[in-house]
C-alpha cells in the first residue's frame, strides 16, 4: 500500500535503454501499421472490384497496389523485429552454469 503524501519514483521511459533500440521500435510499429493499412486498403479495393467493377481508366493500376505493398512491409517489418529482438537479447558471454555442472545440476 502507498503511503499518502508520499510519491512514488516514476521511472525514465528511456533510462536504461539504448537510443537505437527506441529508433528500432518506433520503425517496428510504423512498419507493422503499414503492413495493416496495406492489407486493409488489399482487401477494401478487392471488395470493390468483386463488387463493384469500376470501368475507369485508373482502377486498374490502382487496385493491386496495396497487394505489391503489402509482401514488401511485411519483409521490412519482420527484419525489423528480428533486429529489435536481437537488440534486446541478453549477451551469451559469460554463463553462471558449465556443461558439468548444469548436468549435475539436473
């Protein structure tokens, strides 16, 4: 329970993290809410061609954008993450346990 009065230490949202891995994040969900948009945009022009079937010049061109958007964002955010998550990844240099021991240990 909080005493009254008494203020809680409220921590720094970028104390003890790296300014790169903060970058990596925010590319992370702008590349994640394009791969969305893509897809939602994909399947709203596919809706309307089904449906539809618009007889302008443009539509044609128009329509499938989103598809070729789409494989690209999801390459871009997937690369993304798995360099966020690499980032974040505790170092392997020193183990508390040796082989012989974590045997001995199980």
């Amino acid at each position: 329970m909080s005493v009254p009065g008494r203020r809680r230490a409220c921590p720094h949202p970028t104390r003890g993290r790296r300014a790169d891995t903060d970058r990596t994040g925010r590319a992370v969900q702008w590349s994640g809410r394009l791969l969305c948009w893509s897809l939602a945009a994909g399947m709203a022009g596919a809706a309307t061609e089904a449906l539809l079937h618009p007889e302008s010049g443009w539509w044609p061109l128009l329509w499938p954008l989103p598809w070729y958007l789409a494989p690209a964002s999801a390459l871009t955010w997937s690369t993304l993450r798995l360099r966020e998550k690499t980032a974040r990844w505790p170092p392997d240099d020193h183990d508390d346990l040796s082989a012989e021991e974590y045997g001995q240990a199980a």
